[in-house]
C-alpha cells in the first residue's frame, strides 16, 4: 500500500468529497495494513511548504512507516523519485494499492506510471480526492481508461480478510465499525 501526500495542508485543498470523510477512510486503510502486516509506504511532498506535515495518526498507526517516509522535493510524480521506486521494488510485490492527495496530480501520475511499469493498480476513490468533484471524475476517468481499478476503502477491507468471522476479519472489524459509525452519525 503506498499512500501518497495525506498531508494537513493538502487536504485543504481538496474539496471533492468532505475532509472528514477521506481523512477517516485513509486512516481506515492505514490501520487495516497494520492489523494484517501489510506493508504501507508513506511518502510526503514538500512537507515545509504548504503542504505541511503527513496526518499526525499515521505516527501512531505506522511509526516505521511515517518515520521511513519519502520526502519528496517538488518531485510530481512519486513514482519518479527514485527512493520511492526502490522502496517499491523493494517490497518484491506486483500489486499496489495508492491512495493520495490531490488524485488529480499525485495519484494519477504514479498510478500510470506504475502501470506502465507492469504493477496492478488498484486506486482507493474515496481516500483520495481532487480540488474539485469535476477533477476527480476526470482523473479517476482517465485512470479507468489505463485499465487501472478504481475502488473503495470498504472493497479493500473486504479484499484484504475475505472472511469477517475468521483469520483477519476480527482484526478490521473495528476499523470498519468506525467508518459505518461515522457514515451514521453524518446521515
């Protein structure tokens, strides 16, 4: 799992879904990986800009992770940088599941690129999100037409345990009762 630029200033300017609501599914995925031991990297974007600093929780959640995180300088792409290249290589996975902020610029583009490089990308819709509703379509279009699967936070979960009563299900239960309580308490 690669999750890319949830970072406090970033998400300011995402205003295609609610913050709230991709902020908990991105936290939702981070604690999934780390009930079952999958591994998340975590890379950030010109973190002493307006960006700001990656969400405080992944510190809590991912502490190797956070601590091991890809500072990229400027660098669109996170595929292009070539610490994060390596740290993927490195994983000796072919699947990959991104999610990130903006999907418009900073899912896209490694999203393509990945494919291009022969991974199977499944992008996380709503743990990302775009400056606008129109530019999340457009991107999550354009990411459909290269044959890259668009999901959800919730089919991740589910792909992930394959059975809630046994193996890792108990272990995301909880995390999924919190998004269906949250999703509750804003109907």
């Amino acid at each position: 799992m690669i999750l890319i630029d949830h970072q406090v200033g970033t998400i300011e300017w995402m205003h295609s879904d609610s913050k709230e609501s991709v902020k908990r599914n991105t936290l939702a995925l981070a604690k999934s990986a780390a009930a079952v031991g999958m591994p998340v990297l975590l890379t950030s974007s010109m973190e002493e800009h307006a960006q700001g600093l990656l969400f405080h929780e992944f510190q809590e959640i991912l502490p190797d992770a956070y601590e091991k995180r890809v500072k990229r300088e400027g660098i669109v792409d996170a595929f292009d940088d070539p610490n994060l290249a390596n740290a993927v290589k490195a994983l000796g996975r072919k699947k990959l599941i991104l999610s990130g902020l903006l999907t418009e610029v900073c899912v896209v583009y490694p999203a393509l690129n990945a494919s291009d490089e022969g991974y199977e990308i499944q992008v996380v819709a709503d743990a990302s999100g775009s400056s606008t509703k129109m530019a999340d379509d457009i991107a999550l279009d354009r990411l459909r037409q290269a044959g890259i699967t668009v999901t959800s936070t919730v089919q991740i979960m589910s792909e992930m345990v394959s059975n809630w009563a046994e193996g890792a299900g108990p272990k995301l239960m909880p995390v999924l009762g919190e998004i269906y309580r949250a999703l509750a308490e804003h109907a």
